[in-house]
C-alpha cells in the first residue's frame, strides 16, 4: 500500500502544479487515511455511485479536492485522464469538491459544515432502518467552527454509532499553527464529552489506521471519531509542516524536487 499512496502523492502536485493553483499541504497530509478506507471498508459501486445502501462518505474539509479526486479515480469512480483537467473552467474536477463528480455527496468548501449534514445522513439511515455507515473528513482548523460542535453534540446525544468522523490533525491551517491561532487541545476529551467514543493514532501508520476502522465497526452505543495525527505537507520535506504551503501550486523546480524526494 504504501507504492499505492505514493503514486497518490504524485497525483495531487502534479494536478495542483498543472492546474497553476490548489492545496497541497492538507492533500498530501490525507492520503493514507483515505486510502486505507476506500481500499477495505467502505461499501460502494464505483460504476452505481448514488446505490441506495452505499456508505456515504461526506469530505468536510472540501479543499483537499486534489486528494479526493485521485482517490475517487484511483477506485473506478472516473477515468485517470480527467486529473489533467483539474481546476479548469467548465471541467468536472472544480476546486473544491463539488457534488456531481461520481463518488461526491456533498459539494464543500465553506469549513465546518460536513459533520452537521453527516448527523442528518446518519440520523436517516437510523430512521430508515438502513445499515450504511457515514464517514465525515474533517480538518483540524476547521475544528474551529462552531457548528462543529453543534453537530457533535447532537451524535453524541443521538447515539449516532453509525457515525465515523476522521479528523486530518496536520497541526498547522492556512495562517500558521492550530495552536497559536486557536488550540483545540484537549481535543479527544472534548469529544468524549459530547458522548463520543474516540482514538487517537498516527494517520499514516497503514496498520493504525486500520484497527482505528475495525474498531468503529464494533461500536454499537456511540459515535466514533478517529483523530489521526498527520504531517501537513507529507512526502515533502519543503512543504512538511509549512502553513506557506496549504494552498499553493509548486513551479516547475519544485515540483521536479517533490516528485524527487516522494519517489515511487
């Protein structure tokens, strides 16, 4: 797997350096965690995107649409060749993630909205006695909205267990550190105490992630959050932890350089 989230990487900054502008930092931070669910838990039919019991996965940190798409065709959703189109006027592939790509649930792009509307997909697969999951991508500044916690009150009084919310904790948002701009910490005890089962593992450790995912297959009382910690900007040492780096295309030289140090 890890040939495979490599080749991810060098999709997202070739898309991001073609297209002249995106986000690399947050794409890159990503790839394992959505790799990994993908891969080997989530119910879907690439070639039926909207089949009525899929799991639903709704990407709240809808910038990171570098790294969704390249996930999306990666797994059949559409073809390979539509990445060169990334960004382009009139393309499908737009900036962030938009609701009529196949694989899509949700058009994103304004933070802190995608674990509200993940609580009311949750909620009807509930009252429709449904057995699908939803899976809600969070970033970790977008942490900062407080409709985030609106939602997470309400999963966590619902007893929403069908719920799984993902956060990329990368530690740094686009003007610097979540820390120095507003810290989260303690950020697993404060989903705890809205009523969450939780764990907190290393977002790109393959094995890690997947016992995260095995263990909110067996929750049955509560909603669980996988708080993954990650390196914004991973694969790249320039680009590892540098908020100059959340939305910026590479130039040519720096790209040679990243696809360089990525490998594959």
């Amino acid at each position: 797997m890890e040939k495979e989230c490599k080749r991810i990487r060098r999709e997202i900054l070739e898309m991001i350096h073609t297209a002249g502008s995106g986000h690399p930092g947050g794409s890159l931070s990503g790839v394992e965690l959505l790799y990994v669910l993908y891969s080997e838990f989530l119910k879907y039919d690439s070639n039926n995107p909207k089949l009525e019991n899929r799991d639903r996965v709704i990407i709240s940190k809808g910038h990171a649409s570098a790294l969704v798409y390249s996930i999306l065709s990666e797994f059949g959703f559409f073809p390979k060749k539509e990445l060169k189109n990334f960004r382009k006027l009139h393309s499908l592939l737009q900036g962030h993630v938009y609701r009529e790509v196949p694989g899509v649930e949700l058009s994103t792009g304004s933070l802190g909205q995608g674990l509200s509307y993940s609580c009311g997909v949750a909620m009807a697969g509930v009252l429709n006695k449904k057995d699908y999951k939803t899976f809600c991508y969070l970033g970790d500044g977008e942490l900062q909205e407080g409709n985030v916690w609106e939602a997470a009150m309400t999963a966590g009084f619902r007893k929403l267990n069908n719920l799984c919310a993902i956060v990329d904790y990368n530690k740094v948002q686009e003007n610097g550190l979540v820390r120095e701009i507003k810290s989260l910490e303690p950020l697993r005890k404060k989903f705890e105490d809205f009523g969450w089962s939780t764990v907190e593992i290393n977002g790109h450790d393959i094995s890690e992630i997947k016992m995260a995912f095995n263990k909110f297959l067996k929750e049955t009382e509560k909603p669980f959050v996988i708080i993954a910690n990650t390196i914004k900007g991973k694969g790249v040492s320039f680009m590892e932890m540098n908020s100059l780096w959340h939305g910026k295309a590479p130039n040519d030289v720096e790209l040679q350089k990243a696809l360089e140090e990525i490998g594959g």
